[in-house]
C-alpha cells in the first residue's frame, strides 16, 4: 500500500474553542479567518493537505482542527462546541447532527473501508482474522463509534467469534496500541493503515468492501463563517479527489 505518511497518526486532542465571539474569528498577525472544523479521526490524515488548500484561495483561509471520534464530535456540536464545519464518517453520525439542528446540506466526500493491521514484524503471529479467535491481545473501536459499528458487521458477515481486549473510542486509538506494540491486532481504516506506513502490516478482511463507510461533511447551522465554511467544504467535495486517493480514500463520482 502506498506510503504517503511515515509516522503512524496520532489522536488529536481538543482544541481550545471556548468562544463564538468575532474577535477570536481571526489569526491576529495575519487577519485570515479562521475556519472551525470538527473532523472524524480517520480524516486528521488530509489536514496538512486541505489547509495549505485553504491558504492559496482568494480570501486565504486559517484552519482549525478538532478531530475525534465521530459520536464525539456530534455530541460535542449539540452542547454548542463553537465549529464552522462538521466531516463525520459515517452517514449515521451526520444524520444524528442533522436531527439536532446542527448541520445542514451535508455532502458525500468519499469513501473508506476497514483493514487489520499487525506490528511490523507481526509478533502475535496473525495472518487472518480467524486467527483472532484465539487471540486476547488485539482491539478494536467500540461499536458506539463509525468504525466499531463497522467492524460489528464485519464480524457478523464472517461468522467470527472474538473478544477484542478493549473497545477504543476512535480509530487512531486502535492504531497506537497496534504501533506501540500493547496490541497484537487491530481493525482501522484503509487510511490509517497508509498513515501508519512502515510501522505496521496490513492484512485484507474479507467482505470489508461491503461495509464501507462515507465520510460526509456539512456546514453547521450555528457557524461563524459559514461562506468560508462551505468554500473548504467546496474544496474537499469537488477538487480533493486525488489527495483522498492519495491517503487511501475512495474519492466518490
């Protein structure tokens, strides 16, 4: 698989957003907006891309990142997170967004499916995902999360019988444990894999390919700039196809 990163990707954690009010809206030393985005985990992989993107347009753009997992970020925007921007991966967590209020007029962006990764090396000795029946070391996300729903169907689909050590909240999570090496397994996006590059062994799940999942992104409904939000929006559903490519995305048609 194409190695477009050399380190694994690392959870991002939350960012300082405490405010609405205009005068945080801007980078004081250069008087660029700055566009808010709440951002699925698996998609912190496009960020260096999409923000040098968002500084060649007209109107230069600043981003901010806050990425995590999908459910997460949903709940986060319903509490009154201040964002401008919500990309989820699955349609099911944008479709909660959209019940609450939040967002609107979202799009279909691309699409990923779910691979299992091993340390390099494979010390746990896995080659297939039946092999995980009589392992008790590797993980996955928790089903509350897009890509936990995910592997829940995957596992049913394939009639397997498995007790993951721990269920993590978002993909990146699962993806550290496998790099660091406390796990001997886990199931992460197709992206992840890509980001992880050397420091991990990819291995197909069967069936996969009928669970994958969309990510999506809609401007929110509360958003303190929300024409600049949909100019980034503009630029990830319309001309980012080969950077999704790239990061082991499916661009949609």
């Amino acid at each position: 698989m194409h190695k477009k990163l050399a380190a694994a990707a690392v959870a991002a954690t939350g960012l300082a957003l405490s405010s609405c009010s205009p005068d945080t809206s801007t980078t004081p030393d250069s008087g660029k907006t700055s566009v808010r985005l709440l951002a699925a985990s698996s998609t912190r992989v496009i960020n260096d891309e999409l923000e040098k993107r968002a500084l060649k347009l007209g109107n230069p753009l600043d981003l901010e990142f806050q990425n995590g997992g999908s459910s997460d970020l949903v709940y986060k925007l319903r509490e009154g997170t201040p964002a401008d921007l919500l990309v989820t991966a699955s349609r099911a967590t944008m479709n909660m967004a959209i019940k609450d209020g939040t967002v609107q007029d979202p799009k279909v962006l691309a699409t990923n499916i779910m691979v299992m990764v091993v340390p390099q090396g494979n010390p746990g000795n896995i080659h297939s995902i039946k092999d995980l029946q009589n392992e008790d070391r590797f993980v996955l996300c928790d089903p509350q999360v897009p890509c936990g729903e995910i592997s829940s169907h995957i596992i049913e689909e394939n009639g397997l019988d498995v007790q993951p050590a721990s269920q993590e909240q978002q993909v990146a999570d699962v993806l550290g444990k496998v790099v660091s090496g406390e796990a001997t397994a886990g199931w992460v996006y197709s992206t992840d894999a890509v980001a992880a590059g050397d420091d991990v062994e990819v291995i197909k799940i069967p069936n996969a390919d009928k669970f994958a999942n969309e990510i999506l992104g809609g401007v929110c409904v509360e958003a303190e700039h929300p024409q600049e939000a949909q100019k980034v929006l503009d630029i990830l559903a319309d001309d980012f196809d080969q950077t999704w490519e790239d990061y082991g995305f499916k661009a949609t048609d």
